[in-house]
C-alpha cells in the first residue's frame, strides 16, 4: 500500500490478518455446533460449499470427509498455517476476505458455511452479500453466532458475566451482538428465504450460539 493512504477496508483485511488460531483440530464449540449445521446443511452427495472463515481448517476437512467438495476463504495468516500444515490435501483453502470479488475467484456453490465469524465483523451484511453472490440458485446459507436473547442478557448481567461476555479489551474480539430477529433480518436484507433459526441447547432461551439458515430463491 505504499504511496497511497490506506481505505478502512485495506486497514480491516491488515487487522483480520493477525488473528490466531492456536491450535490445530476440532474445538469443543466445533463438536457443538456441527450437528446442527449439518442437519441443516443436508446429504453432503459430492455438493460444493463454501467456508467463510475456516480457522484452523478442521470444520471444513470435517465436511469434505463427509462427502462435501469444500473451498473457502481465511483471513488470519496464522489460520491458513495451520490449515496448510494439518490439511494440506484441502487447496481450495486459501487465504481472502469478504471484501473482495468471491465468485469471480472461485466460481457457485450449493452452500455457504460461517462460523462463528459474522460478530468479529465491522460490516456484517458483507458476509450475507458475499455469500449470496457466491450461491447458486436454491443454494443454503448456514451462518452461527453468539445467542443473544432477554432472558440471557438478563442471566449474564445479574451472574455478573456481562465483562466477560462483551469484552472490550479482547483484540479481534466480538463487536456485534446478534438475536434471532436481527440475523434473520439481516438473512433476509441480503435475498434470503426460508429463513430458520436453530438453538442447539436443551434450554434455548439459554444458549450459548445460534445457527441460522436461508435459502437463495431458485
């Protein structure tokens, strides 16, 4: 970027950069998650889906030993280490942003899988239009978060959780809060439908993240 000054985007694509990954595998939020995210997602039958955000790379090799033909982006170059050296069989992992022309680099997908991402993001609706340009017609858009619900927020406050919970000294940390009526709000701004919000807690007034899915009209 030398003789110009740099955009906010160039400064976010430069900050998401140093994200860490520290280790490599599946994490016990992963294990949580995943059922819900495939129930959602379907019979893999060679489909091809997308990863926003991939991390370490383990949930997108988790989906490609399902039977999905997995590509997808990652920001932190510390991320795509890991993924290279764990999976390298996985080359259609690399690195990028949501701030960039995806379809025209990597071509349609049948989904498009997030995790655990969009609250990072100052420009949210990017990832729904990104992945959106990305999808075929009748293609699923399947995207987990951070519950936030009344009686949560309640709990979180009276336990005294509400630092730890909106942390503002986490560098990278989370910087939106989403409810189940504002993700799918925000599913359905970008031309979704058939929008479905799943908890996958015993207690879903009380859980710990949500998985949304929407559908791009046939």
């Amino acid at each position: 970027m030398s003789g110009k000054t740099p955009d906010f985007i160039d400064l976010m694509r430069e900050d998401l950069s140093s994200y860490t990954h520290p280790e490599p595998g599946l994490t016990p939020y992963n294990a949580y998650l995943l059922p819900a995210v495939e129930r959602l997602l379907g019979p893999p039958g060679g489909r091809r889906l997308f990863e926003i955000g991939f991390g370490n790379g383990a949930v997108a090799a988790h989906l490609a030993s399902r039977g999905f033909e997995v590509a997808g982006i990652e920001p932190s170059h510390q991320g795509l280490a890991l993924t290279r050296s764990s999976y390298p069989a996985l080359t259609g992992l690399q690195h990028g942003t949501i701030y960039e022309d995806l379809r025209a680099r990597f071509g349609a997908f049948q989904a498009v899988v997030s995790l655990e991402v969009i609250e990072h993001l100052y420009f949210p609706r990017r990832l729904a239009q990104a992945a959106y340009a990305l999808l075929e017609p009748g293609g699923l858009l399947v995207v987990s978060t951070i519950y936030h619900g009344y009686l949560k927020n309640i709990a979180t406050a009276v336990l005294g959780r509400f630092d730890l919970k909106m942390n503002p000294l986490w560098d990278h940390g989370h910087i939106k809060f989403f409810s189940p009526r504002t993700l799918s709000r925000l599913f359905r701004e970008a031309g979704f439908e058939n929008v479905t919000v799943k908890r996958p807690d015993l207690i879903p007034q009380f859980a710990r993240s949500m998985v949304v899915c929407g559908q791009k009209p046939g």
